[in-house]
C-alpha cells in the first residue's frame, strides 16, 4: 500500500524516538522554524546518528543538534552556516545538512555541511567535533 504524498493531518517535522518493541513515541523534538535562511524548511532531513546518551541531528537550517537519548531534552547546537579557517587553507563554509548525517566514530563527530541541491544554503566543509579536555 502506498502512502498517499500529502496525507491527511498536520505536518509534524522534527525527530522522534520511538520505542522498538511497541512502536509507542517516548518523546519528539520539533524542527526550529529556520525562515531567515535561504532554502531552509523547518526539517532534520539528514540521517540522524546516535551513541550512548545522545542523537545527533543536523538540520536544513545548518544546525547539527545533539538530544538526550533517554528523554530528547537538547544537549548541544553548532551553527554551521559560516565562513571556517581549514587545516588545508581551502575557503570554506558550511550551510544546509541534508541527506547523509553525522559518522560518529573513535570519540569524534564527523559532518558534511552545505548542501545547496534544492536552493537551500551552500557550502563545502566537513567539520569534526570531538570532546575538549
């Protein structure tokens, strides 16, 4: 069966946990409005990713999130859409994160930001986030 492209209802974009076993919603966040940025819809439309404690999800309006994963209260936010200085000196600047999410891999976050395929916000960096000691 096919799901119909607009159903019924108001649309609810965010992102929500849902519990595995019966399918019942432990806690939804809902996407921020994001009008002032060109192309944005309010929308986590990148894969989210999600370690022990937290999700981590990036947004069209250039924001990567991180949500407790126990009850979805925000725990961190990084506004990408900006000029950054590189370790190659290549010009460089975030914007709209969409498709693929956040890789979590050896204690560091890894992220693409800047995909201007619709008309949302362009950019080219990949940016890694790790925990400062």
């Amino acid at each position: 069966r096919m799901t119909p492209v607009d159903p019924p209802g108001e649309a609810r974009p965010g992102l929500h946990a849902l519990d595995i076993v019966t399918g019942a919603a432990l806690w939804s966040q809902t996407a921020p409005p994001c009008a002032e940025r060109r192309g944005c819809f309010a929308a986590f439309s990148s894969a989210p990713a999600a370690i022990p404690g937290a999700v981590f999800s990036g947004g069209l309006d250039g924001r990567l999130r991180a949500y407790a994963a126990d009850d979805g209260r925000p725990l961190w936010e990084f506004d990408t859409a900006r000029d950054f200085t590189t370790v190659n000196g290549v010009k460089a600047r975030g914007g709209a994160i969409d498709g693929p999410g956040p890789t979590i891999a050896a204690g560091m976050v890894f992220v693409s930001a800047g995909y201007g395929q619709f008309g949302q916000t362009p950019g080219n960096v990949l940016l890694v986030f790790g925990i400062r000691r």
